[in-house]
C-alpha cells in the first residue's frame, strides 16, 4: 500500500480553491475535503476522515497548515511528511493541543511577502518544533501564487 496524501485548504478557502483544484487535476487519489467551523469542528472532520490511515502526506495551506501540524503532533507514528504553505503556526490554536517536536520531515514554504501570517516568526515556531525541518523562504505572497505551481509536487508527495 501506497502514501495517503491529504490537501487541507486555509480558513477562508475550500477544496475547490485553485490549489484543490490543481491537486484534483493532477493526483486524483489525494484525500481534498471541505473543512468549516470553528478549529475544534475543522479537526474533528479531520480526525474522522483520517481514521484508520496510515502512511500520511499531507499538505496544509495556512490555516491548514496549521490543522495538519495539530494532527501530526498527536498522531505521528501515522505520518509520512508535511508540505506547508504560509502555516498559520502564529495562531492561539497552535499551543491549544498537544505541543512536541516533530521528528518526521516538515518542508515550509512561505512568501516574504506574506501579509497575513509572518514567515519570520513562523520560522521561528518552526525551528523549534520540527526536528527535520527544510524552510523555503520565497519571494511571494500569502497564497504563493507564483511559487505553488512551479513546485516539484511529484518530488514533494514522496518519501525517499
């Protein structure tokens, strides 16, 4: 059995935004849901659409990102790798939960300019908490409009 990849879009975005749609085009058997709600409601979806997975790779976009870090800090012995875009690490709902360092791969991207959530004190939160952690600090902005579709998404959805 393969990876199971996951798409977690951002607070104000759904699974059609145009990173679901790109992952829809081009991995179909990524797992693209809507989440709505408060944090709570948007990880109690999660945690029941990932039950009983295994082998994950998930992407988080901002406020996704945010969720993915959550899940993965309380589940992973599950987890394969996070891909992160401008995570909302800067968010109360961070330190709400289980806080540990993560020893599994965490690559982050983030646009310098970023007017929504600060890469620097992202990469600060980062550096503390990801074990195994490669920061890509890039010139963009929030949604990474320029960078996201140039990324090496074959390369990133794998573990060597």
């Amino acid at each position: 059995m393969g990876n199971t990849l996951v798409f977690i879009h951002g607070l104000e975005s759904t699974a059609q935004g145009a990173k679901g749609q790109f992952f829809s085009q081009y991995f179909p058997e990524m797992i693209i849901e809507d989440y709505t709600g408060d944090f709570n409601a948007r990880m109690k979806k999660l945690n029941g659409i990932l039950a009983g997975k295994t082998e994950l790779i998930i992407v988080g976009s901002s406020y996704g990102g945010l969720m993915a870090v959550r899940y993965a800090m309380e589940n992973e012995s599950k987890m394969k790798k996070l891909i992160l875009l401008a995570p909302a690490l800067n968010l109360p709902e961070f330190k709400s939960g289980t806080c540990k360092k993560l020893i599994i791969p965490v690559i982050i991207y983030h646009g310098t300019g970023d007017d929504v959530v600060d890469p620097y004190i992202v990469k600060q939160i980062a550096s503390k908490y990801f074990s195994n952690l490669e920061y890509h600090l890039v010139e963009d902005d929030h949604p990474l409009h320029a960078t996201f579709p140039l990324l090496d998404w074959k390369k990133l959805l794998t573990v060597v």
